[in-house]
C-alpha cells in the first residue's frame, strides 16, 4: 500500500486525468440507463471511488507535515462524504432492482440521512464555517483572508508594553536587561546547540493551535448574524433528506415534496443573501464572508436549474421542450445526431435521483 501511495504522489497529474477520462468515459457504457443493468453503475461507482482515495492519498502528502486539529478532523469526514455521493447511484439502481421503484426510496433516505449526519459533524468540527461544495472541500477561511505576511506577522512582530517607547527611561531599561539575557545566552550556548536549534527552528516551524468554538460560543460571538447563518447552513444540509421524505410518502408524481424543496433552497438562500447585504451595506467585520463562501452562495443559486429535470416538472414541461428541441434539429447533418444523444442522455440521467439530486 505504501508503495502504491509513492505513485500515485509521484504521477498526481497523470493519475488526475486517467480518472477524469475514465470518469468520461462511463457515460458511454452500453445500457447506462437501464433499469436492468446494474454492471455499468457499479463501474462507475467503483472508478469513482477509486479517485475518491487517490485524491486523499494526494491530499495527505508527508510534505505538509504541520497540519492542524481541523485538518485532521476534516480529512476522514470528507471522505466519507465523497464515498457516500460515489456509491448513492449504485444504491439507488441495487434498491430499485431488489425492492421495486416505490421501495428504493427507503435507502435513497438512509443514505441521505448519512449525508446529513455527516456534514452536521464537519459543520460543527470546523468551528461552523459555510460548507464548500456540500462539506467536501475544506474552507480556509482563515488563511484566505491574511497575506502571507499577515500570517506570520505574530510570529516577527516583538513584545512591546503600551506606552512604553524606546527613548522611555522604562523601555531603555527593559530593552538592555533583553539584550543582556540574549548575550548571556549566546555564550554561554555551544555553537553545535545553536546549530541545531535553529535547524529545528526552520524544519519544525510554530504552528498555532485553534480551538473551534461551541456553538454557543459562536452565537454569541458572531450575534443575530449567526444565529440567521446557522439556520441557512442547516436549512441546506437538511434540504435533500425533507425532499426524498416528501417523495417516500407522496410520490415524485406530487408538486408537494418539488414544491417543498424549493421553497427551503430559496428561504435558507435569502437568509444568507441577507448576511452578504448587511455586511456590503454596514462594513460589519464581526462576520465576513470569504470569496470562497460567495462562490459558495453562486454554486448552489446554479444548482436550482435542477429543478427543471425533476418530477413533476420535467414530465410536464422540460421533456416536452426537449423532445420538440429534437425534432426541430433532426434534420441538421451532425447537429442532430449529437443533439439526439445529448437529449438521450439528459432523459436518462433524470430517471435517476442521485444524478438530479444536487446534494
């Protein structure tokens, strides 16, 4: 295994794009969309989850030795989040095959609840920050906002008491017992024990320990604006699973569960929006948003498109669109064979809730 580890470090690059062309390439296996046909989704499946480790051997590479108590909380949680979303196609298919369509929803749900449970525990163990793309990116929050030499300036930056200036009679003499401590200490040191100190001073740099806070900590800290993100976060974890509960119990037939589904994007969306405007408006530097997190707010905006390829609007409206869409290119050389292939493809993936699920 450790062996394998080395390669996959030393050919990152080549591993990357081996599975992005394998991961292409699974869309063109014979009787991907069958309801019969469980082979091509476990082929998927298992290429995805082999770019699920490969990307956490990379991730994890010795040369970042350093790493903090977040990182290191954040990695395995990630994971299972990646491995989740790889298999919940799989799940799916093997579900509808064993217990029919109405039935599959009950491990569609479980494997939802999973999800939830899971990117609650990254929420809280990042000290409640946004989750980037559903949990599986870490949010460097902290270190996006500081320059490098922000960063480190605590660590150049001397002590200096308030009020007391160099040409102060308290400073000058504060200032000579320093340089007399550090004197004494130079020599009385050998030059071999210096030597290494500072060769462990350069390999071993500090690192600072940060401690996420409760979430009544956080509360009151970051004051109503928490409160209101803390809602918004939590409305967008619990959005899929209240969807597929709704569709367990009232069918994908039902404008209740789509309707239901929207309604908790767009309530838990606006209150984060609220956040954003506050804070462009007031200049609040108590709770800021990241340029990572607005990309964040844009992502899932996009994913609301979505929402046209589910039923029942797709049965209604978007197929129909497409089907027309079809006929009219039909007769174009090329354009109409790729459009044809496109439209089959969409049809396809829309029998499938993980595909649409946006979660």
């Amino acid at each position: 295994m450790e062996a394998y580890k080395r390669w996959v470090r030393r050919n990152r690059d080549y591993v990357r794009q081996l599975s992005s062309i394998a991961s292409g390439m699974t869309w063109l296996l014979p009787e991907r969309f069958a309801t019969s046909e469980i082979g091509p989704e476990a082929v998927s499946s298992i290429l995805g989850m082999v770019t699920t480790v490969n990307e956490h051997i990379i991730e994890t590479t010795p040369t970042s030795v350093h790493t903090s108590s977040a990182e290191t909380s954040f990695l395995p949680l990630s994971l299972c989040l990646t491995l989740l979303r790889d298999l919940e196609t799989l799940i799916e298919v093997v579900a509808e095959q064993l217990y029919g369509e109405d039935k599959k929803w009950n491990l569609i749900a479980l494997t939802e609840a999973a999800k939830v449970c899971v990117r609650l525990a990254v929420f809280r163990n990042t000290g409640y920050k946004m989750l980037l793309q559903g949990g599986e990116t870490e949010n460097l929050k902290d270190s996006d906002d500081l320059s490098p030499q922000e960063s480190m300036g605590h660590l150049r930056k001397p002590f200096q008491n308030p009020g007391v200036g160099p040409n102060h009679l308290q400073g000058r003499a504060m200032s000579a017992l320093s340089s007399f401590g550090q004197n004494a200490r130079t020599v009385s040191e050998p030059t071999w024990l210096r030597r290494v100190q500072q060769q462990k001073a350069i390999l071993e740099p500090p690192t600072k320990v940060i401690r996420n806070p409760s979430m009544l900590t956080f509360l009151s800290e970051k004051g109503i604006c928490g409160g209101l993100f803390v809602t918004g976060e939590t409305m967008f974890v619990l959005r899929p699973l209240i969807y597929v509960l709704l569709v367990r119990k009232y069918g994908t037939r039902s404008w209740f569960p789509w309707l239901i589904s929207l309604a908790v994007d767009l309530i838990g969306n606006s209150i984060l929006s609220v956040i954003t405007m506050s804070q462009d408006s007031r200049k609040d530097q108590h709770f800021q948003f990241s340029k990572s997190e607005k990309d964040e707010l844009k992502r899932r905006k996009l994913l609301w498109v979505l929402y046209l390829m589910r039923d029942p609007f797709f049965s209604k409206y978007t197929r129909r669109r497409l089907e027309s869409t079809q006929k009219i290119v039909e007769p174009v050389p090329v354009v109409g064979f790729l459009a044809e292939k496109l439209i089959e493809l969409l049809i396809g993936a829309q029998t499938r809730y993980t595909y649409m699920s946006g979660s």
